[in-house]
C-alpha cells in the first residue's frame, strides 16, 4: 500500500474506536465481544472498594471501624471548610496518617493535588485536547486494548464501553497530545483508572497532569523515553538495601533477582495491584501529602515486614511470587500496623540521609511546552516503527544490561565462593550449552523469564523489555513494520539486540508479531531473533584455541559429543566453553537464523557448497 492509503486506513480505524467509545455501551448491543463483557456474578463477592472477587469475602469491615470513619468524617468535614487555615495544616499531617475517609477521598484528593486552581487557569483545554486526539492521536489502538484491560475486577470498569471506560479512554487520549514528550505509555490507564474511582473526568485529566509535571511528584521522567528516574530510584532502593538489609540484599543477589523484576509497579503506578486495594488507598493518601519520599520509604518497608518470609524461599520465581501475587492477596498485616512502620520508615531514611533520591534533574521534567499541539510527523500516523535506536534508548539499554551483567557477576561470585565446580554443562538434544546450571541458568535480563511474564494481573504491565528489533512502541494504528532485511536486530550499538519499549505488551495480552519479509523468512510469520555481536578477542582467551571449521563433523566423531560454535579446546580437554555466556542454537532444517562461524556469517551457499562440514 502506498502512504496516502497507509495514511487513510489509519484515519479510519481511529475513527471506528473513538466511534465505539461515543456511542456507549447502551448503543452498541450486540456488537460487543464476549470476551469482552465478562458476566457480572453475585453481589457479595463485591467489596466495599467495587473490586469484585472470586470467592466469598473472608470478612466484612467491623462495625467498629465504620464507627470510626463516621466519627473521621465529621472532622474531615470541619477541615474541609476551612482547608486554608492554620489550624487545618497542623493537623492534616496526622490525619491523612491515619486514613481520609474513604467518602471524602474525592474532595481531600483534588484538594491536596491542588486540581481546581490549576483546572481554573486552563479552561477549556481538557475539550481541546480531546477534539485533537479525535483527529491526530496514533495511541488510540494501544490505549483502547489496555482500556479493554484495566482494573476489570471492579465494578466501574467491568463492562466494556461502560461509562468509566470512556472516560478513562478519553482521559488517555487527551493527556497523550497534552503532554507530547509522553504521548501515552503502559502503566499511565493504572494511574488514570484509580484517579477515576474518586473523580470525575475532567478533574482526573488534570489530576493526572499534576502526577507527571509537578516537581513534589514528577512522574514524567518514568515515563519519557529512557526511564530516566527509574533507573535513579532502582538505584537509590539498592542503596537502602545493602545499607539496612545486607542479608537480604546477599539473598536477592544469591539468586539472581534484580529489583527490576519486582519493583516496577511499585515506582510506576505507586503500588496499584501489589498491595490489597484499600493498603494501596492509604499510600496514596500520604504519596498526595508528602510525594516521592513516600515511594521509597513504602518499598524500604515492605521488604523490612517481610524479611524473614522472603529469606526462607530459595528460588527466584518464588520470592517474586510472593511479593507480587501472595502479598497483593493477603499483606499479612493491617493496613493501619503497616503505615505505622512507613511512618518510622521515612523517620529512619532521612536520618541516614537516604530518604531522598534527590531533586529530579532537568531532563526528567517536561522539555516541551504542555498543551500545544504538536503534529505527528508520517511515520507515526501510519504506525512505522523507527529504524534505529535513539541515543537515549541506547544509553538506557546499555545502563540496564549493565546492571544485568553485575548480577549475574554477582551471582557467580557466590557460586564460586560456594564450590570450587560451579561450571556445568547442561546440554539438550541439539548439542547447545551453557555455563551454568541449567535450572539456575540467567539471561542477558538476569532471570529465567522475560518482564513481561512478571505480570500476575489483568492490567498491562509495565514490561520494559522486549525480544524485539524495533524500540518502537506496539501502539500504532498499523500492525505492519518496516523490518532491515538483514534482521539482526543490531543497532550498531554493540549490545545485545535487545529493545526497550514505552508501550510494551503484556503475559495477558494477545501478541501481535511482526511479519518478516517473505525472502527473510518464507515459512515462518512469527520469528524471534537474538543477535550477539562478535567478539574474537573476548570469545577466544589465549589459552584457548577455536575449532576449526573444517575439522567440525571429524571432531565431533572423533570425541563423541556434538560441537556448537562457541565451544574451544583447551588442553586436551574437548567442548570446553570460554566464558560464562549464553549461546543459543536454533536448530531449522530451512536455515532461516544466519549460522556465524569465525565472525563471519555463514550463507546457505557456502553450506551447501561444504556438506560434509554442517552435516
């Protein structure tokens, strides 16, 4: 197709969805999927938040407690008419401490985000951002499938096209052409979704807006390209552990487990779906009174309370588990026990000095002027995914990978300290081998699974890493990409081929491949490919000598055991490996994934010219 049809069909699909979303769900009976509007079950499995679960409530809120919020609403009231003064500041510090009334959330929450005054300075703007992302906004596709995904266990969201879901649909919509740095990224619906609960359209847009721009929270830079502040925090929640819990840093580190892999809603969506709902409503509570502050000290606090649960599980897989799925089930504490011990928690970082990570830098903060309108260039209306990598991104990739690698150094140097044999092959039916254990082996990333497989609930999670080429993020309007026909995946960079995506998918979502030209791959739609640069001087130690080519098939016959490239001789010793890297073999009788021999890639000519060294 050319680039004026390319252009049409993207107008008309964003058309057909915002169509969907103005019609309403009243308008579109019969239309909607099945799987789309799942049934709404009995009443009683409905807490008093509107999630619904599957299971009857263990126990309803005791009598006494909803004593005590009616005796808090009355208080709050009184302060609430008199937000302004003396009296009020010295007391609101206490009481968000010990809860806003859950009634009273909508009105505290708008007041301690300062929502009307900065709504009254903008008129209109909200309606203009929407009109705007009507007609120009190339998140649409991505933003309606995680509309489709969020918070589907509460009443408000539960029904598809239902009136939360348009507004929440709406709100994405209209921030992504106000802020035009951001546009639109996973992990921004779980934000607006909980604003939503407590708020009403227009107040949820600006309250949003306040979350990402203002400096006491500074969400932004989570966001933009790079995620420059979640590299910093991720940082800074490293300090804090080998500071005030070596052991359990020394466990993480025995095992491989970065803070990545179990801290990225935590800093994204302030621990939405990692912690019980009404938990999650009180740090947020003191998140609007304090900001970021808040963030480190509840993660320093959760681990603190369950330290001694985390250090009996031996397994990687495990303690992520736990920490994502068992303590958003069941936190093991009351809610008021655990704020009680944020509150000592903040006490104890800022007298070390650590319950900051310090004033965002410039480059976290909105460069561009907010709310003026910028115009997709072409690539982006029609959906193409960007050839290269930025620098950012690369820089970005290249800080994670590294942090990757120190755990995976780390991990070895355990594993050394342990046994003088730490090195066994595990091998498959193809003859590939690695390093280490197989059971224990770790990837580029440092785990066994992929970010994406950390995710537990029905909300896209916020997968920062992909197997993919293309950096770009899966939210355009086209599903096809302009792929190299070399498909390395290389950057030039060095590094892995290993993309970091804005709006990654999702364990939950349906994936949506991208295509590989027919000459690259006649027989196969969906083909992952891991490129490794080489390397000779790392891959080859003096004291090793490579296989030779020719000598490959009488080799192996001679010692009885396959020989993947990669694998040297040393000292008589046959298939011994020269390091610690992975190397991977994907075996194909087409021959689609380029053979590399040497440093230079091997084609199917020369294969087929030598058969008896690649029998």
């Amino acid at each position: 197709m050319n680039e004026e049809a390319l252009l049409a069909r993207a107008f008309e699909e964003r058309a057909r969805i915002f169509q969907r979303y103005e019609r309403g769900r009243e308008n579109l009976a019969g239309q909607i999927d099945p799987w789309e509007d799942p049934e709404f079950e009995d009443y009683h499995k409905t807490d008093r938040y509107g999630f619904i679960h599957d299971e009857r409530l263990l126990q309803k809120t005791a009598p006494q407690k909803i004593n005590v919020e009616v005796e808090r609403e009355k208080k709050w009231l009184k302060m609430l008419g008199s937000w302004d003064s003396p009296t009020t500041m010295e007391k609101l510090h206490r009481r968000i401490y010990k809860g806003i009334p859950n009634s009273l959330r909508i009105k505290i929450w708008c007041k301690l985000l300062n929502v009307n005054s900065v709504k009254s300075t903008s008129p209109g703007k909200y309606q203009e951002m929407l009109k705007l992302a009507k007609q120009w906004s190339t998140d649409a596709r991505q933003i309606d499938s995680d509309v489709n995904r969020q918070f589907r266990e509460h009443q408000f969201y539960r029904e598809r096209y239902s009136e939360k879901q348009c507004s929440l649909f709406n709100v994405l919509c209209a921030y992504s052409m106000y802020n035009s740095e951001v546009g639109y990224c996973q992990g921004m619906s779980g934000l607006a979704g909980v604003l939503l609960m407590y708020m009403d359209e227009e107040d949820a847009f600006w309250a949003l807006a306040i979350l990402l721009s203002d400096k006491k929270y500074a969400m932004h830079g989570l966001y933009i390209e790079g995620f420059p502040k979640l590299t910093r925090f991720l940082e800074h929640h490293d300090k804090i552990l080998t500071k005030f819990m070596p052991k359990l840093k020394h466990h993480f580190d025995k095992f491989g487990l970065d803070a990545i892999l179990y801290s990225l809603k935590w800093f994204f969506v302030c621990f939405v779906e990692r912690v019980p709902f009404s938990l999650c409503l009180r740090v947020w509570d003191i998140y609007l009174l304090d900001g970021e502050r808040v963030i480190t000290a509840m993660a320093y606090t959760i681990l603190k309370l369950h330290k001694k649960a985390i250090m009996k599980l031996n397994d990687m897989d495990l303690i992520v588990n736990f920490i994502q799925v068992k303590l958003h089930k069941e936190f093991g504490y009351e809610d008021d026990m655990v704020i009680y011990h944020l509150e000592r928690s903040m006490e104890e970082l800022k007298r070390a000095k650590l319950d900051y990570p310090g004033p965002p830098p410039p480059t976290e903060l909105p460069q561009r002027a907010l709310g003026v309108f910028v115009e997709p260039d072409k690539k982006s209306k029609i959906g193409q995914r960007a050839e290269n990598f930025s620098e950012t991104e690369k820089q970005a990739r290249a800080t994670v990978i590294l942090r990757r690698e120190k755990a995976a150094l780390d991990l070895q140097d355990l594993r050394v300290s342990q046994s003088d044999t730490v090195s066994v092959v595990c091998s498959d039916h193809s003859g590939v081998a690695s390093g280490v254990r197989c059971e224990d082996s770790v990837s580029a990333l440092g785990s066994r699974r992929s970010l994406a497989d950390t995710s537990v609930t029905s909300t896209a999670d916020l997968s920062v890493f992909s197997s993919g080429r293309s950096h770009a993020p899966d939210n355009s309007l086209d599903t096809h990409s302009n792929i190299s026909d070399d498909g390395t995946g290389s950057d030039g960079s060095g590094i892995c081929g290993m993309s970091i995506q804005r709006a990654p998918s999702t364990a939950h979502s349906t994936p949506r491949a991208t295509p590989h030209p027919p000459s690259v791959s006649p027989h196969s739609e969906d083909v992952v490919r891991i490129h490794v640069t080489y390397n000779p001087l790392a891959a080859s130690p003096a004291h090793l000598q490579p296989v030779s080519p020719s000598k490959y098939k009488s080799y192996a016959d001679e010692h009885h055991k396959p020989v993947s490239l990669g694998l040297y001789t040393s000292n008589g010793a046959p298939n011994i490996s020269s390091d610690n890297r992975i190397r991977i073999q994907v075996s194909s009788d087409e021959l689609l994934t380029p053979v590399v021999d040497s440093g230079r890639i091997i084609t199917q000519r020369y294969i087929e010219s030598h058969p008896g060294i690649y029998e």
